[in-house]
C-alpha cells in the first residue's frame, strides 16, 4: 500500500510539472480573438465585441457610447442579407512580444452598388407611393433569389495582450 502511494504522488508531482510547464497551452491566439470581435461586431453583439476590445479603449469609450455609435445601423431584412454574406479571412499574424499586428481580408456586399439600387428605387417609388422600408424589403426579396454583388477590402488589426488575454486596439 505504501509502495501505491509513493507511486501516486510521483505521478501527481509530474502532472503539476507538466501542467504547470503548458502556460499557453489554454490560452486563445490573437487571430482567433480578432476574429470573434470581428464576427460579434458584424452581427451587432455590442456586449461580445466590446468584450474584446482592450482596457485602454474602454477608458475613453465606456459601454454606453460604444453601443450607442454601433446600433446606429438598422437591422432590417436587407441588414440581415449583409451580414450573412460578410466573412473575414486571417491573412497574416505577426506577434512581436505583446503586441500582435493582423492583416484580413473581408469579404462583404458592394454598398456602393447597393447605395445606387436604393437611390434608383426611391426615385421610381416616388410615382409608386412605396416607402422606403417597402424598397428595402423588396431589395431583400431580389437578393435572396439572386447573388448579393460582393467586394473584398483588407484592413489592418493591432491586438495588445493584457492580463486577461489578447485585446483588440480600435482605431488602429
């Protein structure tokens, strides 16, 4: 029985070692937060985006403002077209100490051609007596019966790591 003990604490000893030697093991990479930020902002998770963004932003942007800036949007049915074509691609990382620099490519719909189909749309709803709410439905009907017009922009990310992880810098 005592041999049985001995041998427990010896294995118990050497699985704090090895726990204890895997710091990082646990702990999320800049890109994947980068990406859960920039996923919860698309889809309009205030609380979950803003709980990526690092300490230093909070302190000029308290939740409040943050939420109020980003709900600015609507959320109608042609809203909803946008968000679900929006993807973003991590293109490249480059992690110097604390600091981690991300390149990404997003994929999202044309807004510049989107902004000409409403305004083309309001002129012939003014003969109709359509609202714009009416446009903005039946944009969101067209589009889901044919492909949204795409676009892809890359943008620079920079995340700083805090005691509590990596942190995204806004206005970066």
């Amino acid at each position: 029985m005592n041999k049985f003990k001995y041998l427990f604490q010896v294995f118990i000893a050497l699985l704090v070692l090895s726990i204890s030697g895997c710091d990082g093991l646990f702990e999320s990479k800049p890109q994947d937060v980068l990406i859960e930020y920039l996923n919860a902002d698309t889809m309009g998770d205030h609380k979950k985006a803003y709980s990526h963004i690092s300490s230093e932003n909070k302190k000029n942007k308290p939740y409040e403002l943050y939420a109020a800036e980003k709900s600015k949007y609507s959320y109608s049915e042609l809203a909803k077209l946008f968000i679900e074509n929006t993807t973003h691609k991590i293109e490249n990382v480059e992690v110097s100490g604390d600091t981690a620099k991300i390149r990404v490519d997003t994929t999202t719909v044309n807004m510049e051609f989107i902004t000409r189909e409403i305004a083309n749309a309001g002129l012939r709803a003014a003969t109709t007596g359509k609202t714009f709410i009416d446009i903005q439905k039946d944009l969101a009907e067209k589009y889901k019966t044919q492909k949204l017009p795409l676009h892809n922009y890359k943008s620079n990310h920079k995340l700083i790591k805090e005691k509590d992880g990596w942190k995204v810098v806004l206005n970066y």
